[in-house]
C-alpha cells in the first residue's frame, strides 16, 4: 500500500520544496518538524482541555510566548494555534467584533485592494454584507494610505455606521507590500479601532534586523495572524493569532456545556486551547515548531530568512541589469515583480506573451514562478521562501524571460488531456496562476495568467515580434494518471542547491545545534549582500 502511494499519488503535486519553486508561497520544511509531526499524529493527543492534554498545551504556551516575544507584544497578549492564516483572520476579526459590541447591522471593515482573499472569505463568514466592507485603494508602494483610512471612518461616523476594525498587511501575497503600521496604529488609537495585522506571510520577517525595520509598529496591533507553515519553515498546517487583550479570546468563544464540566481549568495557569478558538477537536500543532526551533536553535532560522530577503534583492538589483526587463514591484519581504517589454505591444499581447513564457518555463522542468496583475498590469512574481534557493536558480529563471524566444503555442492548450506530455513534466497545475491568487481577494481583474474571456489575446498592430520559437507538437501520454491530474514534479535540484555551507545553495537548517530545553536563542549573525552580486551562504548553526 505504501508504495503504491508512493507510485500513484505522491508524484502528482508540485514540488513546492524544491529551490527551483518561486511560485505562489513556496514551502520547506525540516526533518525534525516532520519527525514531531509523525510523533504527535502516533500519540494522536487532544489538545483542547488541561485535564487531557497538560504537557502538550503546555508546549503551546511557550510558542505562543516565543512568537509574542518575537514581534514585541506585551505580556498580557494571548493566541492559539490554527490550521492557517485564514482560520487567524477569522478568529481575529471575530473578537475584533465581540471588542466593539457585537454584531450590528452598520458594522463597517476596512481593508485594501491588496488584502489577502481569506479576508473576503472571513467578511462572508462572519455575515457582513458587501457595503458593510469598505476596499480602500493603496499607493504607488502598494500600502494603505492612512489619510485614506481616516478619510473613509470619518464618513462611516458622519453616515451613522459604526467603524470596528481596520486590517493592515505585513507583507502581502502580491509584492511582499507592509502597509505603514505605525501610522495606522495613530489612525485606530485616536478613533479607537481595532487593528489586526494579517501577518501571516511577512511576520516572521521580524526574526531579522531588516525584517523588523520594514515591520516597525506590529507591536501596536490589537492583534496579528502569523503562519509558521511559511517562513518558519514547518509542515502544514500551522497557523497562528495573538491577540493583544488576551482575555478576549475566552471571553468571545468560551462555552461550557454539561457535558465538559470536567475539562473546566482549575488552577491558575491551567488553559483549554479550546476556549480561545473555533476548534474543539484540536491536535498538538505546536510540537513541531518546538522542536524544530529547540533543534536548530533561533540563529538559524534568522539566518534563512535574511537570506531569502538578500536572494530577492540580488534578483532585483539582477532583473535591473537585463534592458529588456522591467521591475514591477520591488523586493520587499522575499518577493519580486517585473516583466518583459515589447517595443509596440499593447498589454494584451504583452501578457499573453508574458504568460506562455512562464508556461514555457514550466514545462522545462527546472523551475516554476506565478503571474499577477499590478494596476491592471500583467507581472511576474517571484516569492523566494526557499533557503535552498541560490543564486543560480534565479538568475536562470530572470534569463529566461529575458532572452527565451516567445513560443508560438498558445501558453494554455485547450484540452489537459491534449497537453500531458509523454514524460512527468515539470512543475505545476496552471503555473501562470490561478483565479485571484496574486491580486488581492478585493481586487479588480480577469483569473490571473489567463487570456481574456473570448480566445487568444491580440496582438498590438505595431508589435514587434521577435525572435520565435517554433510550436511544438505535444504528444499525448501513455496514459493519464491514476488521479487523473497532470504529472506536475519538478526535475532534480540542480547542482548548487547543495547542504554544504560553503555553497550558495546551502541551508542554515541543515544540522542540528543544541539548545536549552527552556526557551530558543535569541542572537545570531545575519548573511549579507551587495547589490548586484549574489548573497552569502547562511551560516552552518552547527558551528554557533
């Protein structure tokens, strides 16, 4: 049975590990997070209640006090560990709402066009109709104004509606944007708002001395979603939300049925999990991120981030060298934009040839990266997660859609069937995007990567067409696969993505150190770059 799974269900996915992935929110994890993980699912514990679940909910506490540490919150601040970042917002905003009064029919949210779908989802969930949220514009950075929001409150109060909320990005899915959340703190305090930061991609930016510069004043938020399962480098799912008043999580979810009397706490320091959340059911998240960071120590953890955030600069600084490139978005936070230009294409042509670049890319089978629109504008994002991503698998993919001829194949086939090729194939299902994925959830635009509704996109009548490589007959496999999905593995790591310290494909994560049993380090030297030249190897923890 196992290698059947193995053979027939394992291989049809994404590599999503692989240093070549610059797609979506690329994920890596670590042998001992995955070691905790199969430990905690083999003693299968419930970590709703204290009577049930002591040593593990104590566990939990101390991530949680880690991360609150981390971001510089103060000791009253309390969380809970969720399966994501959407779970968070939700979790986040419901308290937000309790904060303010409860449910009512002139509640108004604010959040930018660049904010993460999972918040339209929560806006739903929660029951708030579409004029109850107010989508307010960014600038030319990408962030949320804050004279835009105070403009929008003051005319919500003057309409007789009752503001609640404000939710600001720490690093947001498009370009990595962090809306100024000093200047926000200012806005909600002097309305007396709340202010949830949806940090869940950029949070643990924090961990690095850059990092915590771009990230100035998430100490002030009311409260913060962060996912571990993304720059704290652990196995899905792992989410997080730590809320300022920590007594507001018991006081907005907490039930006691007869029938759990007995799970009451009793003694002081006693938590149930399962009075601060959604969940009931709840499994030991937190083991994972304990022993992963007690393994390795915090130092190497910093290292890998600040090295995801050198490699973006490096691919900034590398994109501005190549004439026939523009950049879109700069780095910020791990994540890059830009395109190809075109003399005499108009944007359509512009994205489509754009789009069956990336596809072409693909379908090489070295590496995958994702499309967006930035103000209605076709862009490539990079999001450089990886700590075993170096500089050679973004300079490969830069030159690539620098140099690569534009295929005359139109990027999407019509049939999946028709386009399976006779080899596994690259990369991904749809890598130039899927609907809404990189555009905020509140955002304008067609499904992301894809031609307009109605055919091919047409080409600008003075476009330049440039060098062409001619179609290829794609030949049909000997078979579909038995989950009738396309083979979407990436081909091996190319040479540089190595373990050894000495190379830039190397990984801080690669050995493990050893740590007090008590709380994880809170030192250690950061990788530097130039811009212009390729970011140094992250340290070896083995050897801090």
């Amino acid at each position: 049975m196992l290698d059947r799974v193995l053979t027939d269900v394992l291989p049809y996915a994404a590599r999503t590990d692989h240093p070549g992935y610059l797609a979506f929110i690329p994920s890596f994890t670590t042998w001992p997070a995955a070691l905790a993980e199969l430990t905690a699912a083999a003693a299968n514990l419930y970590c709703g209640a204290w009577l049930e679940s002591a040593g593990a909910t104590q566990v939990e506490l101390e991530v949680i006090d880690w991360f609150r540490g981390w971001l510089g919150l103060p000791a009253g601040t309390a969380g809970v560990l969720v399966n994501g970042g959407s779970a968070a917002n939700l979790t986040a905003l419901l308290v937000a709402r309790e904060a303010a009064g409860g449910p009512s029919p002139g509640s108004v949210l604010y959040v930018s066009d660049q904010a993460h779908s999972s918040l339209a989802r929560t806006a739903r969930a929660m029951g708030l109709r579409p004029e109850q949220v107010r989508v307010l514009p960014t600038d030319d950075r990408w962030r949320l104004r804050p004279e835009t929001v105070a403009a929008a409150i003051r005319a919500d109060r003057d309409a007789g509606r009752v503001p609640f909320a404000v939710c600001a990005s720490a690093g947001s899915t498009n370009t990595g944007a962090v809306d100024p959340l000093a200047e926000l703190a200012d806005v909600c305090a002097a309305e007396r708002l709340w202010l949830h930061v949806d940090a869940a991609y950029g949070g643990f930016a924090a961990l690095t001395a850059r990092g915590g510069a771009t990230l100035a004043g998430i100490d002030r938020a009311d409260s913060v979603t962060l996912d571990p399962h993304k720059w704290l480098y652990q196995p899905m799912e792992c989410g997080c939300v730590l809320i300022r008043d920590g007594g507001r999580l018991e006081r907005t979810f907490a039930i006691h049925p007869d029938y759990l009397d007995g799970d009451a706490a009793q003694g002081a320091g006693e938590v149930n999990f399962a009075d601060r959340g959604l969940q009931l059911s709840r499994g030991f998240r937190a083991l994972k991120v304990w022993v992963s960071v007690q393994t390795f120590g915090l130092a190497a953890f910093r290292a890998c981030i600040q090295r995801n955030l050198d490699l973006a600069e490096y691919a900034e600084a590398f994109i501005r060298d190549q004439a026939e490139l523009t950049v879109m978005a700069p780095a910020t936070l791990g994540i890059v934009c830009f395109r190809r230009e075109w003399p005499g294409c108009d944007e359509a042509e512009t994205e489509r040839r754009g789009t069956a670049l990336a596809a072409e890319l693909e379908r090489g089978g070295t590496a995958l990266v994702s499309t967006t629109r930035l103000a209605g504008r076709h862009a490539i994002r990079l999001c450089i997660l990886n700590p075993t991503s170096s500089a050679e698998h973004v300079r490969r993919v830069i030159e690539h859609f620098a140099s690569a001829p534009v295929p005359e194949s139109p990027a999407f086939p019509e049939s999946p069937a028709d386009a399976l090729p006779a080899r596994t194939s690259a990369v991904s299902v749809a890598s130039a995007g899927a609907p809404g994925r990189h555009r905020g959830g509140f955002g304008p635009g067609r499904t992301a990567g894809r031609p307009a509704p109605g055919g091919r996109a047409r080409r600008g009548p003075a476009c330049d067409p440039g060098p062409r490589r001619p179609a290829r007959r794609r030949r049909r496999g000997r078979g579909h696969p038995p989950l009738g999905r396309r083979p979407v593995l990436l081909q091996s790591p190319w040479p540089a993505a190595t373990t050894s310290s000495s190379t830039p494909g190397s990984s801080a994560l690669s050995a493990p150190v050893t740590t007090s049993a008590s709380s994880p380090p809170a030192t250690g030297a950061a990788a530097t770059v130039t811009p212009g030249s390729p970011p140094s190897a992250a340290p070896n923890p083995a050897g801090s």
